[in-house]
C-alpha cells in the first residue's frame, strides 16, 4: 500500500493496462454496454463522443442509433461517419424529447461532467424506457489513496485531468450512486463493477468491497416509483 | 416593345438549361390562381432506373439554377461549383441534381418580369405574391413531372434551407432527406427589417415607376443596388469585414475629405451592388424578399413547430454557422428541438467560422466534410451507390 501510494500518481494512472481495446476498437466498457441492448431497438447515446458505439450499434445490430455530443470535433466526426448525432448538452438538450421516445438512452462516462446530474438522471429516465449508465468510482482505492495519503486530487485513467482543468464537476461513488437511484425511484435492473483493465467482476453494488475495487461502474435502470 | 431592349433581363433562348410550361393552375397562398407557368431548370448527372437518386437543389434569395454552370449574364462560376461534379460532395456519378429557378425569379422561371397574357405587358406589381410553400409547390409539380416520387435529398442554404424544411413539412413521404443549412423555420423580425430596407431603396428610386420600368424602358438599378449593398452587410460578418478590408483606403494613400469610395469596403460594396443589378430584377427582388418574411413553419401549423413535422420522417441534417448573425445558431438549434420533440433522426453541426451568413457559399472544409458524411450515410441506407451506370 505504501509502495502504491509513493508512486507518483501519473505514473500510477499509466501503468493501468490500457483499456484493452476489443478487436472491433470498441472501448471495454462500451462493448459492455453494446451487449446490453436489443438489436433494432431505438437508442439515444449522450455525450457519445466520436460515435464509436453509435457507429458499432448501428452496423452490427441494426440499432436506430441517434447521438448527443458537446464537442464540436465529436459531433462533426460522427455526422461525417454517416451517424445521427446533435451537437448538444445533457442538461440543456433533453427537455425537447418526449416520454419514452428511445428504448434505451446510454450516458457512458458523462454524468459527472454535468452540472445537474439529479436532473440528467430523471430526464434519462423519462425519455428512455431503460437507461444505461457508467461513470467513474471516486470510491476507488487508488483514488482513496491520492486523496487519503498524498493529499492530492486523484489524477487515474478515468480521472484524468488535474483539479483545475477537469470537466468533471460532479464526481460520486458507486454507493452514492446507488443512494441516488433510491432516492430518485429508479429501480437497478442490473450493474456491472469494472477493475481498472476494464474487467468485469460481480460484486454487490451496495457493499463497501464494490465501492472500494470497482475504477468504474455501469448501472441498468428501468423505470421509476414515485418520486420521494 | 420596349422591354426587349433589356436583354439582361430576358430569359434567353441560348442560355443552357430546360424549361418547363407547366399547363395547369397552381393556387397559391394568397387565393390566387396562377398558369399556366414556366419552370426554368438546371440538371446535373443522370436519373438512376430507381429514380432513387435525384437531389434537389435550392438555391437563395439572388441564386439561381446555375449551380455548376458558368452564369449565362455574369460568367462567373456557379454559386455550388465547389461541390458538384465526378467525386465531389454532390457526387455527379452517384446523383441526379436539380435546381428550379424559384417561382417568382427573373432567370427563366415565371416571375413579374414575365409577360402578363392578360395585359400583354410584364406582370410587375400585378404578379400575385408568393410564399416560400409556393415556390415548393411549384417544384413539386417539377418533380412529379420527372416522374420521381421521392427524392433522395432536398438541400439548401438561407432561402434554400427554408425550402429544404418545407418539403420535408409538406411532403415528407417525397423526401427521404432534408439537409437546411444556414437557415430558420421562420424569418426573424431582425430580417424582416433589413429586408424592408431594402425594398423601401427599391421603390424610392425613381426609375422604379410604381413597378412598371420593364414597360416605360427604365431600370431602379440604383434602389437595386442599395439594396443590395445593405443585404451584403447582413451576409458578412464584423470579423470578416475586418479581416478583409480593415481601415484600409482603396487606391489613395489619405482619406479624400469627400464622398467618394475612400475605404476598400465601400468600393468593394459598390462593386457588389453595381453587378447585382445587372443579372436580377428589382421587382423579384420585392416578391422573393416578401416571401421570406412570410415564412413561419409553426403559423402554419396553429404556432406548434414541432407540428410542422408531425407526419415526417425524412432525415435531417441541420447546419448553422457560428459568425452567421442573419440566421444565427440559436434558430437551428430550436429547429432541432423541434425536431427531437417528433423523435425525428436529426443530426446537427454548428461549424466554427469567422465568414458570416455567405459561409455556405463559401470553401468551408468542415461543411464539405459534413454533408459529403450524411449524404454517404444516407446513400448507403438508400441503396444509391456510385457507377451505377457502369454495372447496369
């Protein structure tokens, strides 16, 4: 642990394997996330960036696959791939969509850059039947260990900015998250803990083990009871 | 007659291109029937067996058909050619493109510069006014008559874009894509205005005669080119101008202490509109500029935008520029909410670009980019593949 927690923290974010890409590029969590959903179903990707899953989405499973993206490089990549993509934001672009219009709708490593996150999580709710959700554990130990040891912002693979550039405003645990998906009425149809290679392991998301191993986790919901 | 001493304003036998008479009446939006007319047309490569691959092209407020070709008044290039031919963007080996004179026009398509038959005089102020749905009437009858029933794309900039939303508005099973760059779904009060000023310099010059010049042998060629000259301005951008022109003096070395054009931007302006008036008609500038102001997709539709493509589904691909101030981001942008609120498949860029309105005319890399990407893509959807006449 000690021997972790000298290591300087970029050095500590570069010796993370590589996300292995899988042999179709696609990013590990977003191949993941691909094998949950339906071929031909109706899908909104926000904050899809290139459009690298919209793109696999769309030819491998047919999927009517439409995309958000706040970065003009991202939105004029996809839309000159051929895919249907919005330059737009979570907060700010949601609100125009009606109630149940996508099957699923995938915020993959975007809720902890926007400014409502409560706010995006109901409108994902309320536009898709089912949402798909990852996000980076701050619960993680390396990132307990730069905080608790170093006393420095955590800089990882999936954190990797330093404090005064990142985008990410919002950062919570798995556990936090959980308590919000309660505290909202959403049910957890299924989640998924990664380690930090991007491999899935099954741990219970409501322990303190998951929230202590998983670098990222990716939430199913479904649906939501009243709102408390 | 004396009209036919203007021969800049006469539509030619020689200049390239087709005409069509179309022999029954169009009732237009102001309850007027007008026909037979004329539909004066620009193709460019060649309609697959299919007739799967036909792009109209719609052209803005001072174009014309002459997308690729040299102008038959003017010489200049066409107002597109940076993006039709073998390869390009709008890939003459893959589609078949038209572009109509607007209705109301004055390069061969019937507009108050025509003859009147019931007066034998030009029509001038006794032309009905028109609305951008009846220019795409018009078109549709044009299309009906090439025996396409859905064409794969409509496209334009400006004026063209608000073509490009109509059709998709009023028939969307005729569209299978709608690609509205630089434009609105309706024409802001800001427009309205510097529209209105330009009409106001047109019927202040007293060569205009109440409209009747074409018969008494005059020309408002000056009102014409005010007109233009302030249009210009709303097409650039203050980034632009600077870049271009600066403070820089035209031809002198210190400012002259009188009202000749001292600055480059005031010669480049009275360039502008001193060739604007010799290739358009001053009284289709009033009709065309009219049925821009009345252009309003939700009023249409009891004030629902979202309404306006109820019934739709072709694809969308909606373009805005950032330094563009006439048709700014924001207008796209609740274009495209509109459109999300009909779950319609929609894409949107905002290109980054200091060149104002005129961007889409423009060799823009990032729009070429863009459209020849939705296009591919919706091509492919389609089934509309490059050589197709070579594996026939």
């Amino acid at each position: 642990m000690s021997r972790a927690a000298a290591l300087p923290i970029e050095v500590a974010a570069s010796q993370a394997a590589p996300a292995s890409p899988a042999p179709d590029g696609l990013r590990s969590d977003l191949r993941l996330i691909a094998e949950m959903i339906e071929p031909h179903s109706r899908v909104l990707d926000i904050g899809c960036g290139d459009g690298a899953l919209l793109d696999y989405l769309a030819r491998e499973k047919g999927v009517d696959a439409r995309g958000i993206e706040l970065s003009q490089s991202g939105v004029n990549a996809g839309v000159r791939h051929g895919l249907s993509v919005i330059q737009g934001d979570a907060d700010r672009d949601l609100e125009a969509f009606p109630d149940g219009a996508f099957d699923v709708v995938v915020l993959s490593q975007t809720l902890q850059a926007t400014r409502q996150p409560r706010l995006v999580l109901e409108e994902l709710l309320r536009i898709g039947k089912r949402a798909i959700v990852s996000f980076p554990n701050f619960g993680f130990w390396r990132v307990r260990l730069s905080l608790g040891f170093r006393g420095r912002m955590p800089v990882t693979e999936h954190l990797n900015n330093s404090w005064y550039d990142t985008p990410n405003i919002h950062l919570c645990t798995i556990r936090d998250f959980v308590a919000l998906c309660d505290d909202i009425g959403t049910r957890i149809e299924r989640s998924l803990t990664l380690d930090r290679h991007g491999r899935p392991f099954t741990l219970d998301p409501r322990g303190s083990l998951a929230n202590l191993l998983a670098e990222q986790g990716v939430f199913v919901l479904s649906g939501r009871t009243d709102k408390r | 007659m004396s009209i036919l001493t203007e021969p800049q304003l006469r539509p030619r036998r020689d200049w390239p291109g087709h005409s069509l008479v179309i022999e029954e009446k169009l009732l237009l939006d102001c309850a007027v029937e007008l026909g037979p007319f004329t539909i004066a047309y620009q193709t460019y490569g060649t309609l697959n067996p299919e007739r799967s691959n036909a792009i109209l092209i719609c052209h803005a407020l001072t174009g014309d058909q002459y997308v690729a070709d040299p102008h038959p008044i003017t010489g200049n290039p066409g107002w597109w050619k940076t993006l039709v031919g073998p390869g390009g963007v709008l890939d003459t080996e893959r589609y078949f493109l038209i572009c109509a004179n607007v209705l109301g026009g004055c390069m061969g398509t019937t507009g108050p510069k025509e003859i009147n038959p019931a007066t034998g005089e030009p029509w001038a102020l006794d032309f009905p006014v028109l609305t951008i749905r009846d220019m795409v009437r018009a078109q549709k009858l044009l299309i009906d008559h090439l025996g396409i029933d859905q064409l794969f794309c409509v496209i334009g900039g400006s004026m063209g874009a608000m073509q490009a939303l109509q059709w998709a508005s009023t028939y969307p099973q005729s569209v299978f894509a709608s690609v509205p760059i630089a434009g609105a779904a309706r024409h802001s009060a800001q427009n309205i205005a510097f529209h209105e000023v330009g009409r106001q310099a047109i019927m202040a010059d007293p060569d205009w005669c109440g409209g009747r010049y074409l018969s008494l042998g005059r020309n408002p060629s000056r009102g014409l080119a005010v007109a233009r000259m302030a249009a210009h301005i709303t097409y650039l951008s203050e980034a632009a101008l600077h870049r271009k022109f600066g403070r820089n003096l035209q031809d002198r070395r210190a400012v002259t202490y009188g009202f000749d054009a001292d600055f480059q931007v005031e010669s480049y302006l009275r360039h502008q509109g001193s060739t604007f008036v010799d290739r358009f008609d001053a009284n289709s500038y009033l009709y065309i500029t009219r049925a821009m102001d009345y252009f309003d997709l939700a009023a249409e539709h009891g004030g629902s935008l979202p309404a306006a493509f109820g019934g739709s589904q072709p694809r969308f691909c909606i373009i805005s520029f950032t330094s563009d101030w006439l048709f700014p981001t924001a207008e796209s942008r609740a274009l495209v909410h509109a459109l999300n609120a009909v779950a319609a498949n929609v894409s949107f860029v905002e290109i980054e670009t200091d060149k104002g309105h005129d961007a889409f005319l423009l060799h823009e890399p990032e729009l070429f980019a863009t459209l020849r990407g939705f296009l591919t893509g919706c091509a492919e959807r389609r089934g509309v593949t490059r050589f197709w006449r070579s594996r026939a």
